[in-house]
C-alpha cells in the first residue's frame, strides 16, 4: 500500500513538472528544429559557388519520456538515482526530453555537430560531455576527432549530446537538460529493427544473435560509406561542373545554372525542379536560360509578395516560370502567375 501511495504521488509530482518545465521545453525545442528542416537553413555550409545547399535533415523527432518510462529507469539504475521516485531524480534525468534528428549521409553529421557547438542556442553540459558510438577511424575523416570513440556490444552507432536552452522562458537555473540523438538514415534503419527484435534487458539475444547484430552493423556502416561517397561525388562534382546551352539538365549541372539565373537551391530541391521542367519539356540549358529572364522572375518574386505577402520557395518560383512558357505579354504572365497562386491555394 506503501509503494502504491508513493508512486501515485510521485506520478503526480512528474505530471506537475511535465507541465511547468517539460511542455514549454519542448515548445522552444520544436521551435528552434524546425528551422533545420527548411531547405534554406543550410546555406551557410554549402561547398562552393554553384554547389546545392546539403539540407542534410531528412527528419527530427522529439518526445517527452512517457511517465512509465521514467520510474522503469529509476528503479533499474538506481545507483544513478540514489534518491529514488523524488524531484531531484527527475532534475537529473537527462532524457526526459528526446530528440532525433537523422541525416542522409555520414558526412552531414559534422553540419550538425558545428551548428549545435557554434550557433549559439544550445548549452553542452560539463557533466554529461558529448559521446560518439563509432569507429575512431570514421571519425578522425569527418572531422569528428574531438569525440571520444565509443562502442556498444550490439554494434549501435549514433551521436549523443546532452543540452540546455540558453536562452528560454524559464528562468536558467529551472531549464531541463535534453538529449538529442543524431545518426544517418542507414544507422536508424539498424537502430529501429534492432530496437524491435532485443531491445528489452529480459529479452537479451542469445550469442549467435550478438554476433549477427554486430555484422549487420558493420555491414549497415559499409552501405553508408558507399551511400556517402556518391553524395561526395555530386558535390565535386556540381563544383567544377562546366556546360552549354544545348546539355541537358542534371543534378550535377542544375545548381550552377539555377545559380546563374539567381536561385540557390538546396539538394532536396534538385528532383522536384528538374521533375518541373522536364514535364514542361524544358530539358537542355539553353530552354531553361529562354524562359528564365530577369524580367520574369522579379514578376514572379513581386506577384507572390502582394498576393501571398511572402516570396516564393524555388520550387514555387520554377512551378511559376513553367507556367509563363509561350506567354507574349507581361499581363499575360501576371494573369498566369496569379491562377497558378489562386491553383495552389
């Protein structure tokens, strides 16, 4: 009866400290990574003059440790939390908060690493330094080598940091740490079926199964270095790109001529703009550099702004130029850019 009075208050005591400092935690937190998943946000790390802008996101999670959760991980590393089912224990939970944030390729974790470290958002904590589940190897070729190199018996690769807002609502001495987990796309694939098949402590694999893990990993860990070497390529590749009017537009020359006409585009944006213009048979430069005249594309930009109070996406503004191939007058154009807005809203 004892216990059952203790976790109900206990239960109750997270309940408070979920509303008053975890929710509006969570609040900035979702905030702030949002920002990293619009294709512009990158621009600042793009390679060269004509190079896509890397958008290495592919997408960020978060959550709020469920209150199971919590007393589970305090009563199975109680020598971590001596107090037991108390406030303090809480306070010092430093995963209450969770974030995922996946990338495409390995060599996109260092964006993320520089722009946690450098942009002046996030507070690393003294106590909790950053920890690195992979090889030393890879890490000392990303520019990592100021991680630790960890390793866990099942072969899980991931980076960790534990954080605080510098900056939020609550006063500092009142604002949670967080974790943010980042990993690749290939390494939250391993992580996800690995999470499925054993990741319960009383349902532990058995050796051979270990064992199995561990080269899939390692096999997982082949894949994103085959996988990463192609971006690579494509953004040498996009960086010394030359080119005439009659090539035919492909990711690795589209940046530079986007570029020239005035749009820096982001990687992800490459397949739906070229997708755009070849459903419009717009295919070499040479139709691309016809229809894209300055004149144009300031009617475009200016058409958005006063109909929509805010410019196009580059996306928008090569769904917008398609539209005005053939169009023999500027009233003409304005009347198709403003049914093309009228269409998509």
């Amino acid at each position: 009866m004892r216990y059952s009075l203790e976790l109900k208050e206990f239960l109750e005591l997270y309940e408070k400290y979920k509303v008053n400092t975890l929710n509006p935690t969570h609040q900035e937190l979702n905030t702030i990574l949002k920002t990293w998943e619009e294709p512009g946000y990158w621009k600042k790390y793009t390679a060269g003059n004509g190079v896509a802008a890397p958008t290495p996101i592919r997408i960020v999670m978060t959550r709020i440790k469920h209150s199971d959760k919590v007393v589970d991980k305090i009563y199975r590393k109680s020598e971590q939390f001596p107090g037991g089912l108390c406030l303090e224990s809480i306070q010092n939970m430093h995963d209450t908060i969770g974030v995922r944030v996946i990338v495409y390729f390995t060599s996109q974790l260092p964006l993320v690493d520089k722009e946690i470290r450098s942009s002046g958002v996030f507070e690393i904590s003294e106590e909790h330094r950053p920890e690195a589940f992979m090889n030393a190897d890879t890490l000392k070729r990303l520019g990592l080598a100021h991680f630790e190199s960890e390793s866990k018996e099942s072969g899980y690769s991931s980076i960790h940091y534990t954080l605080q807002l510098k900056s939020s609502a609550l006063k500092k001495e009142e604002r949670p740490f967080f974790e943010i987990q980042v990993r690749t796309l290939a390494q939250e694939l391993w992580c996800e079926l690995e999470h499925v098949l054993c990741y319960k402590p009383e349902h532990r694999p058995s050796l051979s199964a270990k064992n199995r893990l561990q080269i899939l990993s390692r096999e997982v860990g082949v894949i994103d270095e085959h996988f990463n070497l192609l971006y690579e390529d494509l953004i040498h590749n996009q960086q010394f790109a030359a080119y005439k009017d009659s090539d035919i537009l492909n990711f690795e020359n589209a940046p530079k001529v986007l570029k020239e006409i005035g749009i820096q585009c982001s990687l992800i944006e490459l397949n739906p703009i070229l997708k755009i213009l070849f459903s419009r048979d717009i295919r070499s430069i040479g139709d691309l550099m016809k229809i894209a005249i300055p004149r144009r594309l300031v009617t475009i930009r200016n058409t958005y702004v006063a109909n929509l109070g805010h410019a196009p996406t580059n996306v928008e503004l090569i769904s917008t130029l398609v539209t005005l191939k053939g169009a023999r007058s500027k009233d003409i154009e304005i009347e198709r850019i403003k049914s093309f807005i009228k269409y998509n809203r």
